[in-house]
C-alpha cells in the first residue's frame, strides 16, 4: 500500500512541473531595451544606430519623436537604419527591441538632430558706381527634403550715375546621381549647362561647361594631391592654376597664378578665416562636392590678399564679415566690408530666410 501511495505521488510531482514548464513557456518575456542610441544628419536623412540586444530572433522598431507610430516599415534586424527626410525641423528617436512578439519599453532618447534648409537668399552689392541686389530661392525635391531641385535667381541691377535700371531672372536646375549633383542647367545663360564628374572617392575632378548646341566650351580639371591639396587648371586661355588648401571643410587658403602679357607671372594669395557656425548650405545635398560652388562648412570672418608680379607686390586687399546666427547657429545676415587703409567700408549686404 505505501509503494502504491509513493508512486502515486512522484506521477502527480511530474504532472505539476510538467505544467508548471508548460505554463512558464506560454508566457513570453518582452527582451531588454537597447541602451544607446545615436543619429546624425547625412546624405539626405538621419542614420540611426543602437546597442545590439542579445537574444535569438531580436528584431527592432524605431520612432520619431516620441511619435506612437514606428517609421520603419518592416522590422529591423540589425541595430541601424536610415530616416530619409521630406519635411525640415527637430528631431529625435528612439528604438524598442521586440521577440516572440513582445516589444520592450522604448529605449533612451537620441540627441536632437536639426535639418535646416536655405529658402532664400537676398545679397546687395554696393559699390561706387552701382547697386545690384540679387535674390536666390531654393526649391527641393518632396521625398528627399535635402535634394536641390532649382534655384530661381532674379538680379536687379542699378547705375548711380543716371538710376538707369537693368533687371534679370533666371533658373538653375540640378541633377543627381544618388547623392552627387551631377549636371546643372542654368537657363537664359551664356553656358546653359554644367556636366560634374567624379572619381571612385566621390571627389569632383572635372567641370565641363557646354553650350546650347551641346559642344563643350570649356572644361575645368581638378587634381586632388597628397598633401590635402586640389589645383585647379582649364584648357580656357588665360584661366591659370589655382591651388586650394583646406581645413575643417573650408578654403583656408588658395595661391592663383597665371601669365600675363605673356610675360610677367602674376601670382595671387588669399588667407582666410573662419567661424564655428554653420553656412546657409551644409545641408544641401551634394552641394560642398563642387568645388567651385559649395559654400563650405562655415563661414568666412576674414581674409586677406596679396598680389605680385614676378614677386613685386603690387596690390593688397582685405575683407571681414559681421554675422548674426538663428538658435541653431545658422547665419541670417552677413555684412561684409573691404578694409581701405583700415577703414571698414561696406561692400555687401547678405540676408538668410530657412524652411
């Protein structure tokens, strides 16, 4: 009898950890929160990147502000993703880790990304014999905020001798290759397109220039040297070699040089500081591979020139530049002046309007 009440025993001890497995296993446990997250502005979008939560089969969703509804379309499998923009502004994210279809409690809030985008932008020239205000409007593509579609570009133009008037408008139009502006049109102009061409790094090393029956007018080669360097030389007569030195994304330096009257060597050098604040177009797509026409990263406070003919200094020139700057530290007015005998006389008035 006490055998029979001992096996009884251990078969109902089974039965009760077999349910109590059974139970344990239907009831999933959501996994950890991942515990870092970071996103930077680039190329068009914001990378977003976390810690990897350990675990089989760990997917991730990611939001926007706080927003309750997850941009990514299909869940994540590694700790990363792209937001591509279409509207200017603040932002920030978070991720959740999910399995077994539980989802974690959103993890830590990234560090606040900003996209600002130059809407327009008015620069007066003053000088002694005209006035010319110049108006630029931005426009881009709709499902990448940062893309530059065109730049509508109107030019007034005022004669202080007799007021006599001379307006303009014109459109530049930009096409790109992924992230690169690889051809601009620029209608009612002398050389209505602008082909770039790039090496495998993504660094320009040409500029064709055509005219309105498609023949080249001329081309500009870049070379990018050891040193850091780029010069920059045409097959147009008379254009010389220009050489550009960089620092921290902006032309610190360039040395020009070219022969005139073909004979003497007239050699130019321009040195040139910058601020810490942002230029009105860091955030254009492509625009600071152009050599030519990027704005840089920051904004130039000085600089100073010096120009010899055959080593005989024979003019010097210097400028500075007032700014002042949104919260962001994105400029809205410029006020440059040319420094004669140390007196400040204003040269150029520049004001910034952003999306």
């Amino acid at each position: 009898m006490k055998k029979k009440i001992t096996l009884l025993f251990i078969s109902f001890f089974l039965l009760a950890s077999c349910s109590s497995d059974e139970d344990s296993s239907a009831t999933p446990v959501a996994p950890v929160t991942p515990l870092t997250i970071k996103a930077a502005l680039n190329g068009g979008g914001v990378d977003v990147s976390w810690s990897v939560v350990g675990g089989t089969g760990i997917t991730y969703n990611v939001y926007r502000n706080d927003n309750p509804v997850k941009i990514n379309a299909t869940p994540l499998t590694e700790a990363k993703f792209k937001d591509v923009l279409t509207s200017t502004g603040s932002f920030t994210y978070t991720v959740t880790a999910n399995s077994g279809g539980m989802e974690s409690a959103k993890g830590v809030v990234s560090e606040k990304v900003i996209l600002e985008l130059p809407k327009t932008r008015t620069v007066e020239s003053i000088s002694n014999a005209y006035n010319t205000k110049t108006e630029y409007t931005f426009t881009y593509d709709t499902s990448n905020i940062t893309k530059l579609v065109s730049i509508t570009i109107k030019s007034t133009m005022i004669k202080l001798s007799d007021q006599t008037v001379t307006e303009g408008i014109r459109t530049i139009m930009y096409t790109y290759n992924g992230d690169l502006i690889t051809k601009v049109n620029n209608y009612k102009a002398a050389t209505p397109s602008t082909e770039y061409v790039y090496n495998e790094g993504n660094k320009e090393i040409a500029m064709i220039s055509t005219k309105s029956d498609g023949s080249i007018d001329y081309s500009v080669n870049f070379a990018h040297n050891e040193d850091g360097t780029i010069t920059e030389t045409s097959d147009l007569s008379g254009w010389g070699t220009w050489v550009y030195a960089y620092e921290k994304g902006n032309t610190v330096k360039y040395t020009y040089s070219v022969l005139k009257y073909g004979s003497t060597n007239y050699v130019e050098t321009c040195n040139s500081i910058f601020d810490t604040k942002n230029s009105y177009s860091k955030n254009i797509l492509g625009f600071n591979n152009l050599i030519t026409e990027g704005g840089g990263v920051n904004n130039q406070i000085s600089s100073s020139i010096i120009g010899t003919n055959d080593g005989r200094v024979v003019t010097t020139r210097s400028y500075k530049s007032e700014y002042t700057y949104n919260e962001n530290g994105y400029i809205l007015t410029k006020m440059k002046y040319i420094m004669t005998l140390s007196v400040p006389v204003l040269n150029e008035k520049t004001v910034i309007t952003y999306y």
